[in-house]
C-alpha cells in the first residue's frame, strides 16, 4: 500500500497504464487534489495519510471506475450511427450528414482567430518575461505567464475535443509535488510547458492556412452555383478579365452549379481529414505521454 500521496499516484498511474493520456492526466489531478484536500483535513501524518487513501480508494479500484466511467460517456455522447452506404457515391454525398466534418470546418474557420490570440499571447509573454528577467518583478510575472498558457492550453483541448472529437485533458496538468521552488521548476522542466508554447506559435500559420483554405472552398463553391444565376437575372457576364466579359453558354450553367456542388462536399471532406490530423497534432503537443509520468 502506498504511503506517500507520491507513491499513490505512481501505482495510480501504472494501474492506468495503456489507457488515453488525457484520461490519465485527469485521474492523476483529481487523485491529487482529493489525496491532499483529506490529509490537510485529518492532519500530515501516517496515518491521516493512510485515511486519505482509504476513503479515496485503491489506485486499481480508481483506475477501473475511470475507465468505466469513460467508456460509460463515450457510449452516451457517441453519434448515432449512420447508415453505412455501399456505393462510393453515397459515401461521398454522405459528407454532409457527418457532424465531424463541420465541427471540423467551423474549427477552421475559427483557427485564424484562437491562432492570432495565441501568437500574441506567447510572443508578448516571452517578450515581457525576458525584458524582466534582470529585474525582482521577473519571477512572478514568469510564473503568470507560464500559468497563463497551461490555461491556454486546457481551453485549446475542449475546443478541439468539442469539435473535433478527439478527447483531451478535462482537467489542468498536475503540479509537481514539494516547495514552491520544486513546483516552479517542475513548471519549466516539464516539456509540455514548451511544446505548447510551440503549439501556440504555429498555430497562428496553421489558423492562416486553415482559414484560407475552408473560405476559398466555401466561396468557391457559393460563386459557381450563383453564377448562372446572377447572369441569368442581372443580364451581366459572371467571368472577367480586365478588359472582357465572359457570358456562360445555356448549356454549361447546369453543369457549373453541378460543380459548385462538388466543391462544396470536397470541401466538407477536406475539412474532416484536416480535424483528424490537427487532432492528432493537437493531442501530441499538449497532452504528451502522461501516463508514463512525462
């Protein structure tokens, strides 16, 4: 039995083991957090320790609610299953039945503004923090920053989990267990710190590309369903030049909105491989391999 909070969750954290490591930096905080709210109540010795533990539970009892729990809320919040289809057709036009792929969408569409936030955020932190460093005020304005973009970081995680689907933290990473000065270099020894400044960073390029990409598509696809249209009623040629005008002959007006249409669902399929990538990308760089107490 473990007699440290510390040694609880190292045997927490193995009896997790193989599981998501959003699931396990959950499980790890909320140990923590009850662990030591309990013995600060029954006292710092063996055996408020021991208390604690008891009434909290053992780490392979712990580790088994959470994953029943999980696969108990992954069961309620899955998306009733679709039809399958078995044509290539179907699957295609199907797109548009896929929450996935406009949860996806909107996150691009959302990308260029959480990207510039979070460029701002980083490099006027950094900035700030360096230009202080010589100075007293420094250290708390560091540990702000730094406390700053775990915050960041938890807010990226639900939107990525809300609308791409991939889960992630629902809970703030762990402080390291000891002093101030332990837990505030547990802060900048940890490399998530790092990576997800870096995330941070290149998300304001990837926000750029995402943005651009989603509204070139969408604007695309609007402009060739609405250009037989807007000819056929304002009597104007829908494609220029700078010197000409270009009229659509009758007969290729079904065929440009037909591929007005086609965009519109490349474009949704787009989006989805570009949420399931981003949301490995994602997953990488802000939870990292907590369950081997990284």
């Amino acid at each position: 039995m473990a007699n440290t909070v510390e040694e609880y969750l190292a045997e927490l954290r193995t009896a997790l083991a193989g599981s998501d490591p959003a699931l396990v930096q959950d499980a790890l905080y909320d140990a923590e957090d009850f662990l030591r709210s309990a013995i600060a109540e029954h006292g710092n010795t063996p055996e408020g320790v021991s208390a604690a533990i008891d009434a909290y539970g053992t780490p392979d009892e712990i580790a088994a609610a959470y994953r029943d729990a999980e696969a108990t809320a992954a069961m309620v919040l899955r998306a009733p299953a679709r039809k399958e289809q078995s044509t290539w057709y179907g699957r295609f036009f199907g797109i548009i039945a896929d929450p996935s792929a406009w949860g996806a969408l909107f996150y691009m569409l959302l990308a260029l503004a959480t990207g510039t936030l979070y460029f701002s955020v980083v490099v006027a932190g950094l900035s700030t923090t360096l230009g202080l460093a010589v100075l007293i005020i420094g250290i708390p304005f560091a540990l702000l920053f730094i406390a700053t973009v775990r915050a960041i970081s938890l807010a990226e995680g639900r939107l990525v989990e809300g609308l791409l689907g991939e889960r992630m933290p629902r809970r703030p990473r762990m402080a390291q267990a000891g002093s101030m000065w332990e837990r505030i270099k547990g802060w900048f020894t940890d490399y998530r710190t790092w990576t997800t400044m870096l995330y941070m960073l290149l998300q304001m390029f990837l926000g750029i590309w995402y943005f651009t990409l989603a509204v070139l598509g969408l604007a695309l696809s609007v402009g060739l369903l609405a250009a037989p249209i807007v000819q056929v009623v304002f009597d104007t040629p829908v494609f220029r030049t700078f010197e000409h005008g270009y009229y659509l002959y009758p007969w290729a007006m079904p065929l440009v909105m037909v591929g007005g249409i086609l965009v519109f669902f490349l474009t949704l399929w787009m989006a989805k491989g570009i949420g399931y990538l981003h949301a490995q990308y994602a997953k990488v760089m802000l939870v990292g391999r907590v369950e081997r107490g990284a």
